[in-house]
C-alpha cells in the first residue's frame, strides 16, 4: 500500500513538472492571444482596406556624439610670472590681438631698463670712437700715424660697433619679453574656458584659456568597425542637439582612418554647423545613412496595441481578424513592419 501512494506521488510530481515547463515554453495560454489569426466579433470595423506591397526603405544607424571645434586653441604663456590680471572670462567674445591675460611685469621692466642703459652707453662710446676713427683716417692719409696706430684705432672702432649692435639686440630682446607678459587672443573666437586666477604662477607652456571659433563648429561621432564600408563621405546624416532643440541635414566631411583599439570604432565629422546656440561638447545624435533595403511600411493607424502585443487588422470578407506582427522603425507616419506581413495581405486602417 505505501509503494502504491509513493508510485501516485511520483506520477502527480512528473505530471506537475510536465504542466509547468509547457507553461514556461509559452504552450499553455490560459486566456492570452496566442500568435496568428484571432477571429473579431461583432461589425466590422470601419476604415479603408490597403493592400500590403514590399518597398524601398532607408536604412539608417543611429550614433551618439558631440559638437567639436576643430579650431579650438589652447593659448599659453611664453615666460614665467605672477598672474596681475584677467581680461576676459569663460564666455567671452574676442578679436585677434585682445589682451587675455596679464603678468607682473616688473622683473621684465626691469630687464628692458637695463638694456636701454647699456644702449645708451654704446651708442655714445661708438659716437666718441667714430669722431677718433675718422681723424685716424684723416692722420693716417697725411703720414702723421703710423699703419699700427691706424689699425689700432680701426679696431677699437669696429669692436665698439659690434657692442652697440649686442646692446641693440639685448634691448630688444628684453622689450619682446615684456611684450610676452600680455597674453593676447590669436585670433577672433570665444573664451571655452579660463584656467587660471589672478595670483597664479604661470610657467612657460602652461595654457591659461582655451578659444574656439563658433562659426566653425562640427558634429563627430563614433561608428562601430562593421559598418565602415557602408559609411560614405559626402552622404546626408540627419543631426540632432537636444540641448538646444537643434535639427539639421549635414553631410559627412570626414572619415577617419584609424579605429579605436578598445571599442572598435572610427569617427566621422560632418561640415561645419553655425548656430549660435551650440557649443563644444553638448551631446548629439546621427542618423547615417546605410543606403536602402526592400521591406513592408504600413501606416501608423492600421496598429493597434492589445494587452502587450501589437496587432493589426487583417480583412477577410465582411469581418476581421487580428495578427500580431513585429515593429521596426518608424519613418513619418508610418512603421516598417518586421514579421508578420507579406506581400499581397489586405489590412484595415482605422479612422479613414
């Protein structure tokens, strides 16, 4: 008898297990629309019948990407110095040659004093020597020197005008140096970015602001390996700044050669974009184009939604029946059917 219950437990176990895996592979429905034709009660419904046909869809790869500035110029100093002022901030509008920046320019001040002082001494030591060189020549033509004191004299000449010629040189290196302690635009753009504050010490090299050129903005994207020889320069992508509600067609200009190792993608720009309103690094988007493909578009109002599935309405005669279909992408006011239709299928759409 206890063999007996063990054989019907067992038996009830493998039947319960058997029930709920055919549950899981989706063979039992218990009430939900099961895949194909479900037959509508009732009148028919209203709307116009539109026979399926297969036509040329656009295929298009959305990427992600930002606004760049292929211009944009890290403007640095050329000599070292204590920050003393800051003309400009992030923001701002400058022309070529504004001032940027400004450091202490003391020691520099003092250097180009210096070098104007030993400029003056040379050039009165080689005034005195040239009024002594000249009578040299005067002497030395009547006989009255000698050829040694003559040289000596030319010498003394020459080498008092290589002096003033160093002294030149010295002042006006030390007027270029001062001259550095200005850090100006060079050229007309935008401030990005000031990265530095008054107080600060700037070392050669070191960039204190960033400027781009707002009229020579870009879009650039990176496109996964696999579509490189479908991705074409000169091609139309369809950009998009949702930051600034910003919407355009512009061509691709560049293709880059070189993918990245670690994600497996190149870049690609487009033209220049000029609005205003954007700016380097805002996040935006690209429809490539892929070229086209045959498929089914069927309108928006011939789908409906039941429960979870989308569904539309297949004519047949006087009545209808519903057919779950997939979706694709929607391209105006309609939607690229997947799966579920074919060519020559007769479809309701409502409202029409």
């Amino acid at each position: 008898m206890a063999d007996k219950k063990k054989i019907i437990g067992l038996s009830a176990l493998v039947v319960g297990g058997i029930l709920f895996m055919a549950w899981l592979a989706g063979l039992l429905h218990f009430g939900k629309i099961a895949p194909g034709l479900t037959p509508l009660t009732g009148p028919p419904p209203k709307g116009r019948v539109l026979v399926v046909q297969e036509t040329e869809i656009p295929r298009e790869l959305e990427v992600m990407g930002a606004v760049i500035s292929p211009s944009l110029a890290q403007v640095s100093s050329q000599v070292s110095g204590r920050v003393a002022k800051i003309w400009v901030e992030a923001g701002s509008r400058v022309k070529s040659g504004d001032p940027l920046v400004t450091l202490s320019a003391a020691e520099f001040k003092a250097r180009v004093d210096q070098a104007a002082a030993g400029l003056a001494q040379a050039r009165a030591h080689l005034t005195q020597v040239t009024a002594d060189y000249q009578r040299y020549q005067f002497l030395f033509k009547e006989g009255a020197v000698s050829p040694q004191e003559f040289d000596a004299m030319k010498a003394r000449y020459q080498s008092a005008t290589a002096a003033l010629a160093q002294s030149q040189a010295v002042a006006s290196e030390a007027a270029t140096m001062k001259g550095y302690t200005v850090i100006r635009a060079p050229a007309a753009g935008v401030v990005a970015e000031r990265k530095t504050a008054v107080g600060d010490l700037a070392q050669p090299g070191q960039t204190l602001a960033s400027l781009y050129d707002p009229d020579r903005l870009q879009v650039e994207g990176e496109v996964n390996d696999s579509y490189r020889e479908q991705v074409k320069v000169g091609e139309a992508a369809q950009v998009s700044v949702p930051a600034v509600k910003f919407e355009a067609q512009l061509a691709i200009a560049e293709i880059f050669p070189i993918s990245a190792p670690g994600s497996r993608t190149f870049k690609v720009r487009t033209g220049r974009v000029e609005n205003s309103a954007l700016m380097p690094g805002m996040f935006a988007r690209l429809m490539l184009p892929l070229g086209h493909s045959r498929g089914i578009l069927i309108p928006q109002a011939a789908v409906a939604t039941v429960g979870q599935l989308t569904m539309v309405q297949i004519a047949a005669d006087q009545a209808a029946q519903l057919r779950q279909v997939k979706l694709g992408r929607q391209i105006g006011d309609q939607v690229e059917v997947l799966t579920g239709l074919k060519s020559g299928d007769r479809i309701m759409v409502s409202g029409e």
